[in-house]
C-alpha cells in the first residue's frame, strides 16, 4: 500500500502556459504566430452557481442544480504590441501589420521649431504617404518629439495640416554627429468600439513529466477586463487581460459558419475543451 497522499500520477503543472489568440475561423488551429507573447501567468476559471433545494425540519440540502456556469481566461502579459493593445482595447484582431517606415531630416538643413514643412533625406519622400501621422525627434532626445500629420507632399518635402508644427529645433546640418529621426506612428484607436469583437483561444502548455503539450482550447472569446497600464522605474510594465469565454451560436458552426468544421465537436463541448493524455 502507498503512503497517505502518495501521488496518483505525474500530472503536475509547472510552467508558463502560452496564450493564443484568433479569428474565430482559427479555432483549435492556432500557431505560435497568434501568441500574445511574454507572460508571467495564465489562468483559466470556470465558476458555478448553484441552487440548494431544502426540505424537512430543520430544513436541510437534499439537492443541489447547477444554475449558472462561466469561463474566463486571465493573462499577465508583458509585451505592448499593437495587436495586443488592439486586443486589450476591445478592438479585435488587426488584419495585416503595418510595414515600418523610417527615413532622417535631410542632413543638409536645418529646421527650427515652429515649422510647417520639412525634407527627408533625399529619395525617402516616397516612403510616405498624405495622412501619415509621423514622430520626429533627435535620436538620444526623445523629450525633443514632435507628432505631425502630413497635408502634401512635394519630392522629398512634407508639409504639415494646418496648425501643425514643429516643437522643437531639428538643426540637421549646423548639430552635427546628431540623427535626426522620423518615423512614421501607426495608431491604435482608443474610443473607436462600435461593436463586440470575437475570437478563438488557445493556451498551450509543456506537461512537466512527459513533454507532451497540454492544450485548452475555446472556440469563441471576447476581451472581458479594461486596459491598465503604468509604467514605474523599478521594472518592466505588466498588464492583466481578462477574456470572457462565450458559447457559440448554432448558426456559427452550422454550414457555411466560422466554426462549421467543428460541427461534430461542439455539440459535445459547448464552450471549449482541455485536450490531454489518458491520466
């Protein structure tokens, strides 16, 4: 006979699970590619209410019924991408990123605070677009930064809407031995919900005796916290982002559905599944 306690199994969880996030048509299939990236915890609840029948004198529990059943997802996650501030903002999942584009004042002038127009370095005008919000500043001197939007644009110059200038001075050719940066800021709305935005979960974990993966996947999700972020010299910036788990709709892996080739599946597993070994 085993000691009192002795371990059934080697089922022990250890270790940061990964958390994926996709479109809804992506469910059970997502890739690293999805993954919020860094996180220093993931937890997934799923809590119950329940309602006691009572009987007899004193009247005491001779049933019970669950009433209520809720999953939630919770991660402490550490990179500040644009996808997952979208995420975090209830914004959805972004279709293609945006390329960078970078280019410096042209080293052979200077422009002085309160411009309305400046010159890239010479052939980069192109890089650019009208309606471009751009950030300029001397690399090293972040404090110097000046955010513009681009009116028109004439070669290598970039004029600025109206009422839009420079902040500080950007003295290209007489500061030499300085780089003056500009690049261009790709924008992650805040205030712009006008609807829910849905997508699938996966949380992908090493199970700690074998190596074999442990997988819990949702098939439709939806952010369910608010975005908190503070920054402090002491260390890295952390945010929690909570994602309410939703049960999809027949329509939804029905033919002709983002889930229709789950349709066997989900009928059996309403809300998702913990897919693991036979212990």
């Amino acid at each position: 006979m085993a000691k009192l306690g002795s371990q059934k199994t080697n089922k022990f969880s250890i270790g940061t699970a990964e958390l994926r996030l996709g479109l809804v048509s992506q469910a059970n299939q997502l890739t690293q590619a999805e993954s919020i990236g860094l996180v220093d915890d993931v937890s997934y609840t799923v809590s119950q209410t329940s309602v006691d029948l009572m009987g007899g004198f004193p009247r005491v529990p001779v049933d019970t019924a669950v009433t209520e059943q809720a999953a939630t997802v919770t991660a402490t996650m550490r990179e500040y991408s644009r996808r997952n501030l979208r995420i975090m903002l209830g914004d959805g999942l972004a279709g293609t990123e945006p390329t960078a584009v970078t280019s410096s004042i042209d080293p052979a002038a200077d422009v002085a605070a309160g411009a309305i127009s400046l010159d890239v370095a010479p052939g980069e005008g192109t890089n650019f677009a009208i309606d471009d919000v751009i950030t300029v500043y001397p690399d090293g001197r972040p404090e110097d930064v000046s955010v513009l939007q681009i009116a028109s644009i004439l070669t290598d110059e970039l004029t600025f809407k109206t009422g839009q200038v420079t902040v500080a001075d950007y003295n290209a050719l007489t500061e030499t031995g300085t780089v003056f940066k500009i690049f261009v800021s790709n924008q992650v709305p805040i205030g712009n919900i006008t609807r829910t935005n849905y997508f699938s979960v996966m949380l992908v974990q090493q199970e700690n005796s074998t190596g074999d993966p442990q997988i819990v996947s949702f098939w439709k999700a939806a952010i369910g916290g608010s975005m908190e972020i503070a920054s402090n010299a002491e260390d890295f910036a952390s945010s929690s982002m909570e994602l309410k788990i939703l049960q999809p709709a027949i329509s939804e892996y029905s033919t002709g559905g983002d889930l229709e080739n789950f349709a066997d599946l989900i009928p059996g597993h309403p809300s998702g599944m913990i897919l693991n070994g036979a212990l």
